[in-house]
C-alpha cells in the first residue's frame, strides 16, 4: 500500500496535505496511526466530506520512510494526475 509513495506525485506532512485536500487536488491520503488524534482529526473530516479514501499507516516514521524522507510523518498524499 504504501510502496507507490515513493515514486509518485506526493504531499507530506498536515500543511502542505490539507492545502491540496481543500483544493481537490488528492487522490488518496495516508494518516499514521501513532498520529496525535487532534492533529489529524480535521483533515480526516475533510476526505469524508470529500471522498477522499484514507489508509493508515502504522507509525509516523514508517510513513515518512515510504515518502522517502528521514524524519516520521503524520500525514501524506499522493496528488491527482493532471
């Protein structure tokens, strides 16, 4: 599930998602489990309303591994092909 991350169009972290989600630019999102709950809640009230699919991940540092960054992430997505 997370292996696509990698190689495709992509957002980390709550800022730069949440900005594409209210733009409908995203595709699919990505929350870590080990996310701090009132940190994701909002952007996760945003995909339902949208319709945006959400898969977690087990833990912040395996998400920000598969975007291909050092440090751990809360949140990622993979953008819309134009």
């Amino acid at each position: 599930m997370l292996e696509g991350l990698r190689q495709r169009r992509k957002t980390v972290g709550l800022k730069q998602t949440m900005k594409a989600v209210e733009a409908d630019r995203v595709q699919v999102i990505y929350v870590a489990k080990d996310a701090e709950e009132r940190l994701v809640s909002q952007i996760m009230d945003a995909c339902t309303e949208k319709g945006i699919k959400v898969y977690e991940a087990d833990s912040m540092k395996q998400l920000g591994k598969a975007c291909g960054i050092d440090v751990g992430t809360a949140v990622a997505a993979i953008i819309k092909d134009d």
